[in-house]
C-alpha cells in the first residue's frame, strides 16, 4: 500500500479518474500536507504492507542513503533505488525474526557447543572475540571478521559442515534430547526451508526475536534481520533496497552485506520497539522511529465506543482495518464507506474520518502517515 512505482496502489473507486495512487498525488500533490510535499518532493515517503510469514525471508539490511545511491550507480540492476529503507514490522500474530547480533557472550557459547559452527568461524577468530570483550570497538571488528569468514566459506565447507549439524541434531531430537545449546528446532526447521543455505548458521550470531501482538521492531541502515514466522503490519521508507546474503533464491550480495552491517551486539529485549500511548487520544498507540518518513498508529477503538473520529493531521496517511466493522463518512469522500477487515483507505492530510462502529467487539486499525 503506497505510490512506489513497482507496486502502486489501485484505487477501486470507479468514480474516480485516476486509476493509481501515485497518479492521485501528483495530480493533487496538496494531499500530502506542506511540510510532507516540501521535504519529499511531492511524493508519499512511506510504504505500508501486511506481511504473513510461512517460509523464513531472507536475511538481509537495508543500506543507508549514502549507502544506497552508490549501490543504485553501479549496481542498477541489483539495486534499483536510490533511497534508505528504514522499516518497522509490527507483529499482529505471535511473530518471529533474526535481529542484531547477539551479545558476544551467547556467541561464544554457540562457538562451545556447536562444533561445526566453530570449524566455519575457525578457532584464532573465536579466541579474537573472547578476548575483545570489554572493549566496543574492538568487539566490533572482531565480530565482523568472524561473520564476514563464516559468510565466506567455500561451499563445500560449509555444507558438509551444515549436513554434519542437522545429522547431529536429528538424531538428538529422535532420543528426545535436550537441543537447545545448538538451537536445534530453528535449525531444522530453517534447513527444511534452505536445504544447504549458510543463512542456517546465522541464527548464532543474530537475535531470535519472538514479538507477541501488538509488540514491534525498528530496523535502521545496516542492522542485519530476518523474518521467520508470523504476521505482521510492515511500514517502510519508500524503497526497495535489500542487500541479501543467505536463504533465499533471490540476488546474494555477500560483500557488500558484511562490509555494510552494524556489528554492534546487544540483547534481543533491546530490539522491542515500545508504542506510546497518545495523550490526546487513549485509543491511539503511537510507534515513532527515530526517523522522519514515516509513524505508524494502531487504533484500538474499544467494544463500548460505537462513534469514533479518526483525527486529522497535517500528512496523508493510509488507514487499514484489521478487525471490526464500521460506516465511515469523510467530507472529502463522495459517499459513505464500509469498513471491514481488510478495507484500506487513502486520507488526505487535515482530513478527519466519522466511524459509526458497527461490530460488537470493537475495532483494530492501523494508521501509516508521516509526522514531521
């Protein structure tokens, strides 16, 4: 949902003569608010989608502008934008993913118990790591020389070494053994998925994030991340810029990946992104990242309020219902709108949205804009 030129959206109202919403905004470029027109040059600064998560999506970073013009110059066909992609996923089901790496201390004991990952990551790089601890930027270097080896292994190595792995842990799970020193059920389970893929051996060295709903991540420039399971509302920088270095069968860009990343390690509890509560309105949950083209709201009207006023302010935004049923009277809309599960509107900026909610137990909408 947005005005990317890959993937612009429909507008299924017939009435109106524009077919897309990019062409919508650029014939009346005034819906974005001023301030949004000025700063993005007339054009809608974000991306929204809901992402429903059966097969892992790959691992992955999104460079950062400087990054991803240079990419864009020489590499056109593997990068096709110019633009940084900071994005934020927000979990509407139990959601699962790799993000950051993790504290070195849960490395080094990967390094222990898994053998074959040690023989990957080599014994001189392991004792660099343990010995670095205690100093930032020294950790920071060793780390990426561990995971920039690792990434590297002739294929054949790292095969063998994956195959040996998954034989081990098979058969530990089969006499009902204890796997959770070698982080035995996402290693199946990604091996299922990427049979031979090193991206399998990078679940020890990035967090395992397990969102419950309602609870989100941010990923700036450079943080290494993988979604794994679940569902999520997914909001981003207009962008499609994805450096990707393992499972998946798209385009692997392993230099640049090990080269770009933040090798800062930290706790998987700091990745949680908090959502505030809006002062003005206790329905409203803002998630606010530390970057300026997009917000998200999640609305949670409750089952006792049936009139409720979607507030205007000065940006577009795109709204997506996720549970309830409403009637929604706008004086920009040119006749009463039913909103279900599944139903997205485009509001322009200063526009407020009347809902007369119809359903007993409430309503879940989600909110895109971009609060300068």
């Amino acid at each position: 949902m947005g005005a990317h030129p890959k993937g612009d959206a429909q507008i299924k109202d017939n009435r109106i003569s524009q077919r897309t919403l990019g062409q919508w905004i650029s014939d009346y470029p005034g819906c974005l608010g001023s301030k949004v027109k000025d700063t993005f040059q007339g054009q809608l600064p974000f991306l929204f989608k809901v992402l429903s998560v059966n097969t892992a999506l790959s691992i992955q970073a999104h460079p950062n502008r400087e990054l991803a013009a240079r990419l864009h110059s020489q590499f056109p066909e593997h990068y096709p934008d110019n633009n940084h992609k900071p994005e934020m996923a927000i979990a509407l089901t139990r959601f699962e993913g790799l993000c950051g790496f993790r504290p070195v201390e849960e490395i080094l004991s990967f390094l222990k118990s898994v053998p074959e990952f040690h023989a990957l990551v080599g014994s001189t790089a392991g004792e660099d790591l343990q010995s670095s601890m205690g100093d930032a930027v020294r950790t920071a270097e060793t780390l990426k020389k561990c995971f920039t080896r690792m990434m590297n292994c002739e294929k054949k190595v790292f095969v063998d070494q994956l195959n040996m792995l998954v034989k081990r842990v098979s058969e530990e799970v089969a006499a009902e053994k204890d796997t959770v020193s070698s982080n035995g059920e996402l290693l199946l389970r990604l091996h299922s998925q990427y049979p031979g893929d090193i991206g399998c051996f990078s679940i020890y060295f990035l967090n395992r994030m397990v969102l419950e709903p309602g609870e989100a991540m941010f990923l700036g420039a450079n943080e290494p991340h993988a979604y794994l399971s679940g569902d999520c509302i997914e909001c981003m920088a207009c962008s499609d810029n994805t450096v990707r270095a393992g499972l998946t069968p798209k385009y692997i860009d392993v230099s640049t990946l090990c080269e770009m990343l933040n090798y800062s390690p930290a706790a998987a509890s700091s990745k949680i992104f908090p959502s505030v509560q809006d002062p003005s309105d206790p329905c409203v949950f803002l998630y606010d990242p530390p970057v300026p083209d997009f917000t998200v709201m999640r609305i949670q009207v409750p089952a006792s309020v049936k009139q409720y006023t979607v507030a205007a302010v000065d940006c577009a935004g795109i709204l997506l219902v996720v549970e309830g049923d409403a009637t929604a009277t706008s004086t920009a809309a040119l006749s009463d709108i039913t909103m279900r599960r599944g139903t997205v509107l485009f509001i322009s900026a200063n526009e407020s949205v009347f809902l007369h909610v119809t359903s007993h137990s409430g309503m879940t909408i989600f909110r895109a804009c971009c609060l300068l």
